[in-house]
C-alpha cells in the first residue's frame, strides 16, 4: 500500500517542526520523525479510528499528542495523510479542522 503526504499535511509537518525547533531542536527532530514513522506505518496496518470529517480516519500518536487525519483511496491501495493535528486542538464534529 502506498502513503501520500497532502501539500497541507507537509505543510504541517513543517510548521510542528519549525515551532519545536525554536525551543528544543532535538525534540523537533524527534516529534517530527516520529510523525512521518506514523504515518508510513499506515502502509503495513491500516489503524485508527474513523474520522471527525465524512471519508476520513484518525490515527492518534499518543506518545506526541498528534494525530494524523487521513483517507483512504484507490480502492484502500493508497493512503493519503490530510493533516497532522494537535491532539488537544479542538474542532465541532463534522468539520475539518481549521488551517
């Protein structure tokens, strides 16, 4: 199965990381490989929940605080991560998260 990082979702990977790195470059290194280990291990089990937004699924990275929200396509042959979210960030079920 392959996994696609979404423009917004690298986006958000970069911006998790930037942030981090002001702070604490070791942990932004740390946070950041492990948000991209989590969302490739997407492509040998498929896990999480399904998502707050219609055709979406979450995956919660617990030991971050992260959660990454992706859809499946391609018949589930294709992963696509839409979005790395905060885990504490809040949002009314049924919309996406705001950018």
């Amino acid at each position: 199965m392959d996994v696609t990082w979404s423009p917004k979702a690298r986006l958000s990977h970069a911006r998790i990381y930037q942030y981090i790195f002001q702070t604490n470059p070791h942990e932004a290194m740390r946070v950041g490989r492990r948000i991209l280990e989590g969302g490739n291990a997407l492509a040998l089990t498929l896990t999480g929940r399904m998502g707050r937004t219609p055709r979406t699924y979450e995956k919660s990275l617990t030991d971050i605080n992260y959660i990454l929200q992706y859809r499946l396509r391609r018949g589930g042959q294709e992963v696509v991560i839409l979005d790395v979210i905060h885990s504490r960030r809040n949002w009314p079920a049924g919309e996406p998260p705001p950018a």
